[in-house]
C-alpha cells in the first residue's frame, strides 16, 4: 500500500474534523480569526487534498470584526446524515481570562459546496460541539463545558444534550457524561457507535506540548465511559524529541472496505527555542479494531511520520504565481481578516489586472484591515510581491506581511516621506515586545516617488530576512538584519500576551490611519518552497 508523509494539511489546519460520504473523504479545520470560516478539504484517496470550500461566507453565518487574536472559529465539526452536511462551529468573542464568550451554532446544506443554510444558534456553555446522529435518528450534541469558576476544573466535562432539528432547539435535560483524566483540560469530543458500543474521543492535556487523544467507551450513550486500556491512543507528550509534537484533537474516520484513521493536529517545532512557525497541521493516522473491540493507533500512541493510504501522494509545485483577475474570484489560497464586508478591503475589477487594496486601520486590528494573505506552508519560502502605490503622507502605507497576529508579525512597507519622495519602513512586533508597541528593525530608505516596487522575503528554517528592488525583481537589496522568525509562532506569541492558536501567513497589506481608505495596488504574488 502507498504511503504519506505527514502531515497531510501542512501550515495552520488544526482540529481536524473527517467525514466520508460514499467514496469521498472531507476535513474540517479551524481557521479561528480568518475569513471565510472553516477550511474544508476534499480527497478519494487519504493521500492528495484539495481545498474545496470555506463556508462560512457571509454575515449571518459568520462576523468576526472585534474577536481576539485566536478568537474566531474554533474546532468545527463536519457530519453527514439524512441526505445533508452538518458543520457545527464555535464563535470565540473572548478567548483569554477566566471568561469565554463562546457561540455555538449549525448550518446545513445538500452539497459540501452548499448552500449552506441560516445558522441555528445551540448555545454558549463551552466549546468545540460536534454532532451525533443516532441510528433512531434523534441528534445530540456534544461540547466541553467551560466552567468560570474553576468548581472544581474550569474544563468541567462533555455535555451532552438532545438536539431537534425541526424546531432548531436543544431538548430535554443537558448530561456531563464524560469529565476527562489525570492529564486534564477534556475538550474536542467526537462519538461514534460500533458493535453496540458508544466511543467517546476527546482531546486532552491542553494543545501544546502535552496534548493527547483519549478514547473512552459505554454500553450506554450516557456513560459511564470506561477509559481504553491505553488512556491516550495518540500523543507525544512524554517523547519532547520525536519530530512531530502536540499531536492530539483527532477524528476517525473508516475507508469503505472498513479500514479506520485517525487525523489529528500536529506541530513541527524548530530551533532550540522549540516553536512551531507553522504552527498546528493536520496528520493521519492508520488504526485497527482489536479483538477486545478497542481502536489502536497501528505502532501507536507515537504519530508516524509515513503512514499507509490508499492512494499515492502527488508531487506539489515548486512555484505558484498568483495573478490577479476582474473575470475571476480572489486565488482560493488567500484569505483575509474577520470581515464579512470583503469589498471594504479589497477589489479585482478596479484596476484590472491587480490587486487593490483600500488602506483601513493599522496592521493588527481586530476590525478591519486590510491583509491578505495565503499560509506559509513550508520552513523554507521565498515570497514576492509587486506594488504600485503613491502615499501623499505618513499615515498611508503599504506593503508586504509575515504575520502571525498583532503580537507578532514583520511589515515592510511604503510610505511617504515629508521632503516628497517615498520610503521604506521595515517594522515589527517582536517576541520582547508587550503591549502592540512597534519596532523599527532599519533605518528608512528613500526611494523615488513613482514606480512599482519589489518586495521579498525569504524564511529558511527560522531564519527571516526582507528584500527590496526598485528594477528588476530578482535585482534585489537586503534591508535591515536577519531576523529571528520563530517569533511567528504559538509559543512566542502567547509569551507575550498574544493568540496562540493560529500560523504563520504571507500576504499584502495597506493602511490608511486619515480613515481615507487610499488604494494601493498588488500587480502579482509568488509563493517558492525551498
């Protein structure tokens, strides 16, 4: 049988939802303050993935302007019954402190590309609710159950709660029939029903470095769920050199012919500071049912780097250069900031042939700016991008992101210069840096006040390093230093008081501080794997 190299969703795709309708497979992943909500990837095979649809897409279903940092979408689930899909998704509006302000809520639609319909809103007790159909028919749903006042966990169980979808509400009484292990932090949950058993998978142990999958299991939906004999089916956490780490949050799903798998997230960390720049992927994981009907991760509970699929993975593009259309929509690969209202940020049919860009508030806001940007896929990248852009003063600025969140990113930019020419800005905010204060990592360079500029970026490994050229493209000028880029990372950012969720992303971006929404136009973006 061929094999795959993990992971299979590479870059920020974490918490993985797997569902399989006929001979087609789909993964759900979280996508957390980017917009459109929910990633959703398609494959025949296990093995070659194709992003297929974001569907959370407009405002009734999703309006993120004013979530957090790692706010946003978290865990969705994907099911398939009675003929439709099932996404269930949370709305995180608070993520840090004692308090979460979380919004679960349902959508449907006949096809994986939809329509997808107006959202049911389900409730706000905790996070990551996920769907089970019953064979009677009846649904009920699951989540984690968020307890502020720490009595005694603030993680205190899965809930459980009939659901009917012909009147759009929760019945009946709510059941904590799960409250975790010893390793603590339950979340993530998934039940399946095999052999006249109810499995139970959760998540637990937080998603850093001790994460882990838990299986548990009842004769009875309400439990008591007995733990596998293992506890954990999947996870790293005592084996901090195994090159996959925070594997844990998984689903399963079985290929037609019965064979199970189990796709997880994952991280890759780099450098003795162990950060995971491109922060948590998605893997998979052959399994097999025992004689003792418990699942087991095949040479588990350590994730394996190649694992056996059905089909032979395809080899990837060395180079993709996106152009930009009026008679097409934005490149799949890119998505943007909270915003329901894309075409405040950005257009492709007013200047044919670019991308525009309408500068709104500072890098970093969580209402509206304007930044779009495709994931970093790969530890060593070369990204360019070709700007045409006349700022009049100080507060109009355009250019090219490495972006993590505000916490962390680096921006070089144009802006305009007070003796009439323009220059370039390299800033960031870096991993000393608290409270959104900016650094500027070079002195400003003056440069013609007409023309397009050349900007680029190179990240081998962690190591970042700017470019810029007023000629050629590949004539270019190095500006400022070699930067440390594990910056862009979970375990950075949350060092300094910032998300730790989400991934590294490239991409384009414009500011307009006079609330003006001066343009800035993107001829072309090129994304090179090292």
């Amino acid at each position: 049988m061929p094999r795959v190299t993990n992971p299979i969703l590479p870059g920020f795709n974490p918490d993985p939802s797997i569902v399989r309708v006929g001979e087609d497979y789909f993964i759900a992943t979280s996508t957390f303050e980017w917009y459109p909500g929910v990633q959703i990837h398609h494959s025949r095979d296990l093995a070659n993935w194709k992003l297929v649809t974001r569907p959370l897409d407009r405002p009734s279903l999703l309006d993120m302007r004013g979530d957090p940092d790692s706010g946003g979408i978290w865990a969705p689930d994907l099911t398939y019954a009675d003929g439709q899909f099932w996404l269930v998704y949370t709305d995180v509006k608070r993520q840090q402190g004692s308090y979460k302000d979380v919004f679960n809520y349902v959508t449907t639609a006949p096809a994986i590309t939809g329509p997808w319909s107006e959202p049911v809103y389900l409730n706000a007790t905790g996070f990551d609710p996920a769907l089970f159909h019953e064979d009677d028919g009846k649904k009920y749903l699951l989540n984690m159950i968020w307890d502020h006042r720490g009595r005694p966990n603030i993680f205190a169980g899965i809930a459980l709660q009939e659901y009917d979808p012909a009147t759009g509400e929760l019945v009946g009484e709510e059941h904590n029939i799960f409250q975790g292990t010893d390793l603590g932090l339950v979340e993530g949950p998934h039940l399946y029903k095999r052999n006249g058993w109810y499995y139970l998978l959760t998540a637990e142990g937080g998603t850093g470095f001790g994460h882990a999958c838990t299986l548990a299991r009842s004769r009875n939906l309400l439990g008591p769920y007995e733990l596998h004999p293992d506890q954990h089916i999947l996870t790293t956490k005592d084996e901090p050199l195994h090159p996959m780490q925070r594997a844990g949050h998984g689903d399963i799903a079985e290929t037609p012919d019965g064979v199970p798998y189990l796709v997880h997230l994952m991280s890759r960390p780099v450098t003795q500071k162990h950060r995971s720049i491109l922060g948590r992927e998605t893997s998979i994981q052959r399994c097999e049912w025992r004689d003792d009907d418990w699942l087991y991760v095949v040479d588990g509970p350590l994730p394996a780097m190649e694992t056996e699929v059905p089909g032979t993975p395809e080899p990837q593009p060395g180079e993709t250069v996106y152009r930009f259309s009026a008679d097409a929509p934005l490149p799949s690969d890119f998505q943007w900031l909270r915003t329901p209202v894309p075409e405040r940020i950005f257009s492709l049919t007013e200047r044919p042939g670019a991308l525009r860009l309408f500068g709104r508030q500072s890098i970093g806001s969580w209402f509206e700016q304007a930044l779009v940007a495709r994931r970093q896929t790969d530890f060593d990248i070369e990204v360019t991008t070709t700007l045409e852009f006349s700022p009049r003063n100080e507060r109009e600025m355009a250019g090219l992101t490495i972006y993590y969140g505000r916490h962390a990113f680096v921006y070089l930019h144009v802006s305009a210069h007070s003796d009439g020419q323009r220059e370039l800005l390299l800033k960031g905010a870096m991993a000393d840096n608290r409270g959104g204060h900016l650094k500027y990592l070079s002195d400003p360079i003056s440069i013609p006040n007409a023309g397009p500029v050349h900007l680029a970026l190179r990240m081998q490994n962690a190591r970042l390093q700017f470019f810029y050229s007023l000629g050629s493209s590949d004539d270019v000028i190095k500006i400022g230093p070699e930067l440390d880029g594990s910056i862009l990372s979970d375990e950075a950012s949350v060092a300094v008081g910032g998300g730790s969720f989400t991934g590294t992303f490239v991409g384009m971006a414009a500011q307009d501080l006079n609330g003006k929404g001066r343009p800035a136009d993107f001829l072309e973006f090129t994304y090179r794997r090292g």
